[in-house]
C-alpha cells in the first residue's frame, strides 16, 4: 500500500509536470506567429498537449488506488490542494519564461523542415549551432487583458482542472455511489472542454492568422495563460474552504 506520504509527491509532481507542458505548449503559438508558420505552431501545440497527457493515467491510477485503499476524505482534499498550488506554480513559471519557450520552439519549427517531430524535439534541445532566432518583445500591462476571453479561459480550464478531484472526492464521501459519481468527471471535462473548443482557442486562432500587423493576438495570450493561473488559484482556494468546512 501507498504511504499518503508518497501519494502526494507522486501524484503533485505527475499533475504539475502535465500542466507545466500543458502551458508551454500554448506558446509554441507564439514561436508559430513569429517565423510565419502558424500551422506548425498549432501543431506543436497538439503534440505537446498530448505529450502532457501521458502522465495522467498513472495519476488517475494513483489516486484511485489511494480511494480504495479507503484514504479520508481530508487527506484527498490536501492532496488536491497541493495539486492545483503546484499547478498554478508550474504555470506562473512557464508564463514568466514565455520568451525562453518559444524561442525553443522556433528551433524546433526550424529543423522540423528537415526531420520529423521527435528528432527536431531532440535537435533542439541538444544542437548548438546558431540559428536566426527572434525575441518575443512585449511589455505586457493588466490593462491589456481581454476580461471576457480571460473569464472563459478562467471557466474552461477550471472545469477541467477539478473535474477528476471534484469526481474523486464525492466518491470517498458516497462509496455506495462510485461508478455514478464517476461520470461527473466526463461531464465537467466535457464543459470546460466545450468552452475550451468553442469560445477560446478559435479567437485566439483567428488572431494568430490575421495579416494585419496588431498586438491583439499577444493581449489574447497573455488573456488565455492569466484565465489558467486563475483557474489553478481558484481551484486551490476551493478545496483549501473544503477541507476546513
């Protein structure tokens, strides 16, 4: 059996990698803008959103372990706690180092001409051959935030955030009641994930391919990756008033 011990820096390190990813994976837009190949830096985008993912199942797998193995329910609501403090941690250094990241991937759209994604990935990392590479220069102020794409980011990556720690949690409360509680996941993650699809990628995108010169696209950004920190901060606000209600 798993110490509780182990449980939390497991599943914290797990879920905070996944989101770390996750975040920087939206600035391989910005690297896309900036060499003028918007489609491969939506691409990129997929694939190392996808890459993130593959930590979630050994989590889900963790902490479902830990729930029967008959964990208290206080116990669960630190871990989920620590989960989103860690993902909100995560996600406020990949936006500090915004420019580090997308630099990586311009070296990363710039020898995927030649190789397939893995070795350019890895040709990136490694090669130190100077490469023609631009500084993504933007001195971004609270007032150029776009408060309704930032409050639909704020939902949908909020729902999608807890929707697995929400499902968890009534699942230790009413374990008579498992396998119904369960869905509550699909049904969380399927709005926030709606949200996601319909209301904040497609505008950003469509900002990403507009001709016209415009610092719009970089408002919608820096909008996008603030709704995230708010998400994590709001989620780690919930489950701290549940653990002491």
């Amino acid at each position: 059996m798993l110490s509780f011990t182990l449980v939390l820096l497991i599943s914290t390190a797990l879920y905070s990698l996944m989101h770390f990813l996750e975040s920087i994976s939206i600035m391989s837009n910005i690297a896309g803008k900036i060499t003028g190949n918007t489609a491969q830096g939506k691409s990129l985008q997929h694939a190392i959103f996808v890459l993130g993912r593959i930590f979630l199942p050994v989590l889900l797998i963790i902490l479902s372990f830990a729930i029967e193995s008959d964990i208290k329910i206080k116990d669960f609501l630190l871990i989920s706690t620590s989960l989103c403090i860690f993902a909100f941690l995560s996600t406020l250094f990949a936006l500090i180092y915004t420019n580090f990241f997308q630099i990586f991937f311009q070296k990363v759209i710039f020898f995927h001409e030649k190789y397939d994604l893995p070795l350019s990935i890895a040709k990136a990392l490694f090669n130190k051959d100077k490469i023609s590479l631009e500084n993504f220069d933007f001195d971004f102020k609270l007032s150029d935030i776009n408060l309704p794409q930032m409050i639909k980011s704020t939902l949908g990556y909020f729902l999608l955030s807890v929707a697995f720690l929400v499902s968890f949690s009534f699942a230790i409360l009413y374990s008579e009641y498992r396998l119904t509680i369960s869905q509550l996941t699909t049904i969380l993650q399927g709005l926030g994930g709606l949200i996601i699809v319909f209301y904040v990628d497609p505008l950003f995108s469509k900002k990403l391919d507009e001709r016209i010169e415009s610092e719009t696209w970089k408002h919608n950004f820096y909008s996008i990756m603030i709704g995230r920190l708010m998400a994590f901060f709001i989620s780690s606000i919930t489950f701290v008033v549940a653990f002491y209600s």
